[in-house]
C-alpha cells in the first residue's frame, strides 16, 4: 500500500459505519424480522441489490442467488457498507474499513477476493488471517459457500488444536488457492516451508483490532505479512479501531 500516512489523513479514510448503524436501527422498526431472516442465512449478511452492476462472475451471482438473496431490500445498512466498498476492493484498492459486527464485512473480501482469483495449481492467491479457530473456520464455510460455482478454486483453512502434520500432508498434496487461518499456525507453516506465500495477491485481515492490540500476534502478522510479495492488496476489518491501532494498520503493514 506504499508509505504510511500521516496521522491526519487516517480519519478520512477509514470507512465507517457506527453512525449510518444507529440511524438504521432508529429508522426501521421491521429490523428484528430482518435479523431473524439475515441468521437463517448463515454467518455473511449479503444482499444482491446492485451487484450485477458491479460486473461479478455469473458462478458468484449464482451462488449469491442460490443462497436466497434474489430479492434483497432496498437502501439498509448491509447493502450500504456492501456498494460503498465491494467496487473499490474488486478493483484490488487497499480497504480499511470499520464496521459493527454483522454488517456484512466478510461478504466484501469474500466476493471481492472470488472475483479477482484465477487459480493457479499450488499456489495461494489470497491469505486470510484472524484471531480466533472459530472465525477462521466461519470465514473458510463462506468461502466455500459463494464458491460452489467455482469448483476448480480450492479453499482450506489451518489453526492449532490440530496436528500440523495434518496440514502439511494438506499442502503438499492439495495446495489451496485461499488460506484462512490463524497467526501462530499460519506463520509456523510458513516458516518450515510447507505453506508458500510468494504468491499471495491479497492480504487479509478480518477482526484486524484483536490480533494487532496483541503484541505477541501482532508480531506474527507482521512477519507473515513480510513473506508475502510487496505487490499486493491489502484488506482489513474491524468492528473497533483505536487511534492508538490505526496509526500501526497504516504504518507497520501498509
């Protein structure tokens, strides 16, 4: 993403949506059906309204409408973070965006990332890092759910708790094109060799506050991030963002 900017210019920036939340919130009485409808679809709140527009793959589209999201409202607060940072990201710009959780943030990295990839055998185009096996395994269902028309595109994701052994035989023999997982395991795979990241053409970050106000993780990250080539997208995303954090987005991975 080139040099860090100066502290002034963070603010503008960063996309946020507390504000357009709370006034979706006050504006919709209908909200709490809405929720309960957005819950039966799975962990990513997607909303299809505009993304023709955006010019994505038919496989994406289709998975999009094979979910349920043929007829999605028009103008809430999901579709407004969604059209303000999917085109931007699908044109692989650098994003850093603040946003409550389930406003949809994984539907942008997730579309935007399925967009850009054309698979390569053994080699991982986009890293997704998180701070929790929990999250990784969630991000890696979503991935795999709006990929379902993309059979040829491999997804797998990597954590401890698990034997590492299991992972490396993974690598070796069934290399994917997407990696979601956590620091410690990702970094340990990288650093015996059996995850390659030369590759990597998007770097990203999902809950990025949790893993860069710890220090031990944040230093994970930043050695992952320096084995990825300097010639990347760069993605991040958090429901909070301290200014003490913003300052170390920009300046230390950026």
């Amino acid at each position: 993403m080139g040099e860090a900017k100066e502290n002034d210019v963070y603010e503008e920036e960063l996309l946020d949506y507390e504000e357009d939340d709370d006034k979706a919130l006050d504006a919709s009485s209908a909200k709490p059906a809405a929720d309960a409808a957005q819950a039966k679809k799975g962990y990513v709140g997607i909303h299809s309204s505009g993304f023709r527009d955006f010019l994505l793959k038919p496989e994406l589209l289709r998975a999009i409408q094979d979910c349920g999201f043929e007829h999605p409202s028009e103008g809430n607060v999901f579709g407004n973070l969604q059209h303000e940072c999917i085109p931007q990201a699908i044109l692989g710009m650098d994003v850093i965006c603040q946003a409550k959780s389930g406003m949809g943030k994984t539907a942008v990295f997730v579309l935007s990332s399925l967009q850009q990839i054309d698979p390569t055998a053994g080699q991982v185009a986009a890293l997704v890092l998180c701070h929790t096996r929990e999250l990784a395994y969630q991000i890696c269902n979503e991935f795999e759910r709006f990929s379902k028309f993309l059979p040829e595109l491999k997804v797998a994701v990597f954590y401890g708790g698990v034997h590492i052994k299991k992972h490396q035989d993974l690598l070796k023999n069934d290399c994917p094109h997407i990696v979601v997982g956590t620091p410690g395991r990702i970094l340990a795979l990288a650093r015996d060799k059996d995850l390659s990241l030369k590759n990597v053409r998007h770097f990203i970050l999902d809950e990025c506050d949790k893993m860069l106000e710890s220090l031990d993780m944040r230093r994970d990250v930043q050695e992952i991030f320096k084995m990825t080539p300097h010639d990347k997208q760069v993605m991040m995303f958090s429901a909070t963002l301290s200014k003490e954090i913003r300052p170390i987005s920009y300046g230390n991975l950026c």
